[in-house]
C-alpha cells in the first residue's frame, strides 16, 4: 500500500464571496485562474543596436504595458542591449563569455555560458525560453523540461549564401540543414519573421514540408516614429552632424554587414557626387565593414559616416530618403521605422522587403535587387516629387507600416505562449466523499504543472465533505456547493464557472501522478496548433481498490487521430479522471447528459466524432474502482443493468449513423456480459450472450461480432459461456490476488515515486 505525500497547504487571501456566487446554491471558497506568463528572451547579441536588438527592447516595452507577460533577458554582458534593458528597468542577466567564443559560429561551443543560462533558468523558473538565436541553444532549455519558442530572423553568412556552395561545401549544408530540421521539430514553437523566409528555408532544405513554423512579422512602437520631434531637437542634431537645412538628405541606418550592402550606397553616393553634388549622404549604423567604409568616405564630401546611433527616430525627420540595398532580408525593422515616419523609401526587392512593400500602394519603392541604376532612378524620383506626391506617398507608407505594431506582435505572441502554456480549470464533483476527497484536492495542489485553478462541486452531501473542503487554503482553489443533481450536472455546473483553456476532470476518489498535467501539455503542443487547438489528451492508469492496493495493470492505448469507431468499441478508452479537453469540445458537444447512465461514455464518444484525440503514452492516474459503487450495485438486477447499458444507444440516436449504433448497441452489450461474469453473475451473463446470438444474423456487417469479442478478456468470457465455468471470474480474482502483493511506487517513473510512500490513506 502507498501513501500520499503531506504537502503543505498555501494559506489564502480572503475573498468576497458574493462576487463568486453565479448560478449556485452556495458559494463556500472562490480562487482566481492566473493569466500572467514569464518568460526568458535570450539573445547572445552581437555588440550592436541593431535590428533584432531594437526589436527585443521594443517587444519588453509592449510586454510590460500589456501586463500579461512578465519579461526577463538575457544576452551578453556588456552589450547596448544589456545597458538599454537595465536602464529602463527590466530583469536582465549578462552572459560572461571568453573572447575566444566572440564569433557566431564559435558559441554553441561556449558550455560556460550554457552553464550559466541553465543557472539562470533554474533561479527564474520561467514558463517558456525564447531564442533569438542558433540552432543548438534553443535545445538545452528543451532539455531543461522548458518549452522553447525560437524566432529565426533570416540571418548568418552561411545560410545567406547556402545556395552558392557547390563540391564539399555543398555537404557541409545539407549537414547543417539537417541538423536545422532536427532542431526545429525539436522545439514547441518556430516563428519566421516573414513568409518569404519561410518559403527560401523550405526550398534550401533547412525546412521539411510538414513544419510548423509560423510566420510572425516583427513589430514596432508607431508613435515612437510618427511624433514629429521639436526643431530645437532637430536643428541640434543637423548641427552635431554637420548637415546643411537647405540640402537634402539620403540615409542608410542599418548594420554594416556584406549582406545589409552597404556598399551600393557608398556607390550610389559617388554617383550623385557627380551628378547632384548638393545631395547629402548619411551612413548610420555599425559593424564589421565600418572601417573600410569610413576609408572610402574620406574622397566623398557628401557622405558622413556617423557610426552606431540610437535617436533613429529624429534621424528619419531630417531624412528625405531612406534607401535599403539589402542583398537578402528577412524582414526589414528599419524599413517599416522609416515607413512609419512617413520617409519615402527605396529598397532592393529581397523576399523580406518585398513582403512589406509588395501592395500596390507601396511597390514603387521596390527596385530589382543589385540593380543600381535602377535604385540611383527611384531616388531622383522620390527627391523630385510634388507636395501632393509626396504626402501621397507617405500616407500610403504608413498605412502600410501600421501592420507591423508592436501591439499586434504581442498580442500574436502572447497567443503563442498561452497555447504552449495554456490555463486549465479542473472540475471535481463530490458527493459524501469526506472520506477521500482529500486525497483528490492534492494530487491537484502537487502538480508541477502551475497554470490551473480546481473548481470542486459538492453535489448536495450529507455527510462532512463542506468540512474537510474548508480546511484547504490554497488559492487557485474553488469550493462550490448545490443541491443534489448528479455527477453530470455538478460537472457542467463547474464548466459554467471554469475560466481555463482546457478542462480536466478528477473524481472524487482518484488520483493525478504530479506530472499528469504536464505530460498533457507537452502532447498540445507537440500535436496542435494556436490556430486549431481542439482536441482530448488521455491517459492510461493504474487500477487500485477502495485499500488502494493495486488490481491490474491496463494496456496503454497509443490510438491517435480520428477516434470515432475506436471510442465506441473500446468502453475504457476514456476515463474522466485520465482525459484533457479543450473548452471549445465541451461547448460543442454540450456538456454531459443528465439523463444517461453513462453520461462520462456518451460525451466522449460525442467529443470524438467532432475532435482528435492524442495519448500521452503514460499511466498517470490511479483509478478507484469500487466494490459497492453503483456499477457493482446495478448488477445485481438484470433488466435494470441492461436497460441502463443500452440508455447509452437512446441518448446517442441522433449522434450517430446506422452502423455505428448497431456497433454501439453490441459493444455495450458484450461490456454488461463481461462485468456481469467478472462480479460472479454468470446465470445474467449466458442469458444476455444467448440473446445476442439470436440476434447475431440479422447484423448486416458480420464484421462487427469479431471487432466486439476480441481480446483476452473477450475469449476468456466466450469460454465462460460455452463451458458454464466461470473462467474470467477466477482469472480476474487471481490477477487481483497477485497484483495487491505489488508495491505501487515499483511501478511508478522514477520522477513520480518520490510522491508516494508504502502506504497510502487519508
């Protein structure tokens, strides 16, 4: 016998009552379903603001102000981006790396910064970890048990220039792209910044065809960029840069890397030397080419090269054109800032700029990629535009830039997380369970899964249930009290009341394993989609007796999918204290019959023929079964067994086809055969077999006798009944005879035996 651990109980504040007393008879205890998330953004970052970097700060300041996620990040120590973060207030962590591991490709090898990340994740304890950036980091917090979100933002010299390599460099790619498919199938959720770079990682191989990536377009604070600044402001930055008010000016603000090109523009600057010599040319940013380029600014007069600079805002009001040669894109943040500032712009047609400019409003500012000349016309156009033109212009500009805010990068964000870690309402009904209910409430309380609020729904109890109830002070729990109903009504009274996105079910007399909830979620997220997210997850259990000595051992299902024949023929796929639901099945199938005797069989067969359904592959559940429950009591009249067994086929007429209630109608009659022989009623048994096979020739699928009576537990019942010797009775009792003899906690997964002890009461 094994015992529950004793686990503290979290005190709880005070809660006005009346505000939780919908549609009940009494409210004793209300609790609160939690929405926040926390979550670790790490960004080994490059030494810069750029791109991604802007982008992170401006994704914490849209978090905060949500107030739905809790942000902490992480990236290197030292960095703008980790000066940035602390300055306004946010938890950041410094990675310490050796200068060794300073380049990309080096990193991953950087197992004290891994060291130091898994330290972090342990003090932090965040709900999901995401990257923004490498392959094999975005597996160690997976391994953590973390789930891991990883936006890929189109970067890297390799993958850049993947589809150039040709001989060996051509296998060092597919290694590389085959290790990218290993590590994204690995993780919970892929974001790609555009659809473009979703296609291009699909056509170079680094993406297999049944991916799940999603596309996700990086945001920005609109208001940061449309509020024009004050001229004081304006006129003090032209005069720190040496720019003349009565010129006008084209800009490049990007990093300078070989792929952001910032070579073209230095070109097209010598070319308006030449030709419009009052042109001003201003090179913002920073990076590897930041040397040279300064070197070749020194014979151009027009063109000032200004470094790393973080006013890019008032930068764009004395800007007359922003042009973006970029080679390859994934998404483009500065294109959008200078669209949001109403800039007009021009930029090469790469997949990622293409994808914002590519409406018919905005496509003029798109030219072919490396096409000089073509770039060196658009800017004369832009400088030569009329008023009219240019308002024109920008209006559409940032009409079109209004897509990409940072309101709605969180909000689609923060739909990622909740589905990889969506809240869940758990409903017990009870009825004179003083007894065992306990025991119910806290494998609830001990799950490490912490996104769940218990609603418990005393059922009209006569005895101490209300009692015991109160002396759990936890939260997240929910005492609710009506008149006496029935199981099926307790449950959907809860439903009314649950504010999860998925429901679970526990009887009052079962039993969670403390990583019960947990296993459900990793099949979610392994198996659904934020778009689709319907679906059941079951798992199998361990059967123990009233003495919570173990009876058997039933198989593990592993049936996926489309369920719908399967949950009709097989009577224990579905238990309500082994199942998880999605809200939107309860809603649709309508909650469970009032009217039925085996309300729980009837919705799930329901639930099926509208939804999948996916295993965990695990026992994690114990599963009472009782000897004087009302299965056990019913059996003792034969036309009173029968008629409840078949009340399940009435329900279901207008659920199911032809072929399915006759399958239905046998099934139910097979499983009342078996537990009248597992009970000792053979006389019953052999009378309803007898009527079966009266009725076996008019099936018109002879199919389905051999689908219902197959199976161990089947054969021993037919031998049953031909040879009037009661085999599966004496198999079943020796099963439980043998199986009582075995420690529980043997059974269990190491991380679940640390939950029992050799005996186990209330």
């Amino acid at each position: 016998m094994v015992e529950l651990n004793e686990v503290p109980m979290i005190s709880m504040t005070p809660v006005n009552q009346t505000e939780c007393a919908t549609q009940t008879d009494s409210v004793v205890r209300c609790g609160s379903l939690a929405d926040r998330r926390k979550v670790l953004f790490f960004y080994q970052d490059f030494g810069q603001m750029g791109g991604i970097e802007r982008y992170m700060f401006t994704m914490g300041q849209g978090f905060a102000q949500s107030g739905h996620i809790d942000p902490v990040f992480v990236c290197s120590a030292g960095s703008p981006l980790y000066h940035r973060l602390r300055e306004h207030g946010f938890t950041v962590y410094g990675l310490q790396s050796p200068a060794f591991f300073k380049p990309s490709f080096l990193r991953t090898l950087d197992w004290g910064a891994w060291g130091q990340l898994r330290q972090i994740v342990r003090d932090e304890r965040p709900d999901i970890v995401h990257v923004h950036f490498g392959l094999i980091e975005t597996l160690l917090p997976r391994l953590w048990d973390v789930p891991v979100v990883f936006t890929f933002h189109g970067y890297g010299s390799l993958y850049a220039k993947s589809e150039t390599f040709s001989g060996g460099k051509a296998w060092f790619k597919r290694i590389v792209a085959a290790l990218f498919r290993f590590t994204s199938r690995q993780l919970d959720a892929l974001l790609v910044v555009s659809e473009a770079e979703r296609q291009r990682l699909l056509a170079q191989g680094f993406l297999s065809t049944s991916s799940k990536a999603q596309v996700m377009h990086n945001g920005i604070a609109q208001d940061e960029f449309q509020t024009p600044p004050a001229d004081s402001q304006l006129k003090s930055l032209r005069d720190s840069l040496a720019l003349a008010a009565d010129r006008p000016v084209i800009a490049f603000i990007n990093r300078l890397d070989e792929n952001k090109n910032p070579a073209d523009f230095v070109e097209l600057a010598r070319r308006f030397a030449r030709s419009h010599p009052q042109v001003q040319f201003l090179l913002v940013g920073d990076g590897p080419l930041r040397s040279l380029l300064m070197e070749q600014a020194e014979s151009l007069p027009s063109l000032k090269v200004v470094g790393y600079r973080e006013d890019v805002p008032t930068l764009l009001a004395l800007t007359d054109v922003l042009v973006y040669p970029s080679l390859r894109e994934g998404f483009g943040l500065g294109l959008v800032e200078a669209m949001a500032a109403g800039v007009p712009c021009v930029a090469y047609a790469s997949e990622g700029a293409a994808e914002i400019l590519g409406t018919p409003q905005t496509e003029r500012c798109l030219v072919p990629v490396g096409d000089l000349a073509a770039l060196e016309a658009r800017v004369q156009a832009w400088l030569r535009l009329q008023p009219a033109e240019k308002h024109s212009l920008q209006t559409a500009l940032q009409e079109r830039a209004q897509h990409f805010s940072v309101e709605a990068t969180v909000q689609n964000l923060r739909a990622v997380y909740q589905h990889l870690t969506p809240s869940v309402s758990v409903i017990l009904p009870v009825y004179n369970g003083a007894h065992c209910v306990l025991r119910a409430v806290q494998s609830v309380l001990n799950q490490s899964y912490p996104h769940w609020e218990l609603l418990v729904v005393d059922d009209g109890s006569t005895d101490d249930t209300l009692a015991v109830l109160s002396t759990v002070s936890d939260a997240r729990v929910r005492v609710v009290s009506q008149t006496n109903q029935g199981v099926a009504a307790a449950r959907n009274h809860a439903f009314q009341l649950a504010g999860g996105d998925y429901i679970a079910f526990i009887d009052a007399d079962d039993v969670w394993l403390p990583h019960k909830l947990s296993e459900a979620m990793k099949v979610i997220r392994r198996e659904t989609r934020p778009q689709e997210p319907a679906c059941l997850v079951y798992s199998s259990y361990y059967a123990v007796d009233e003495r919570n000595r173990l009876l058997n051992l039933p198989g593990i299902n592993t049936h996926q999918g489309d369920l719908r024949e399967i949950a009709l023929m097989d009577e224990g796929l579905f238990l309500p204290s082994t199942t998880l639901v999605h809200r939107s099945v309860v809603e649709a199938v309508g909650g469970f019959q009032t009217r039925c005797y085996h309300e729980d069989r009837v919705f799930f067969i329901q639930a099926c023929q509208q939804f999948p359904a996916y295993p965990t592959g695990q026992r994690l559940v114990l599963y009472r079964q009782s000897e004087s429950g009302r299965c056990r009591s019913i059996l003792k009249d034969f036309s009173t067994a029968l008629s409840a067994e078949l009340s399940i086929v009435e329900t279901l007429q207008d659920s199911l086809n032809a072929r399915q209630l006759a399958a239905l109608s046998l099934q139910q009659r097979r499983n009342l055969i078996c537990r009248f022989l597992m009970y000792g009623y053979l006389p019953f048994a052999r009378r309803l077999y007898q009527t079966l096979l009266s009725e076996k020739a008019q099936f018109a699928d002879t199919n389905l006798w051999d689908a219902c009576f197959q199976g161990r537990k089947s054969q021993l019942a037919l031998l049953s009944l031909r040879s009037g010797f009661n085999a599966l009775y004496i198999a079943r009792t020796l099963v439980q005879s043998l199986t009582r003899w075995i420690p529980l906690s043997c059974l269990l997964p190491p991380s679940a035996r640390p939950y029992l002890k050799e005996r186990f009461s209330c």
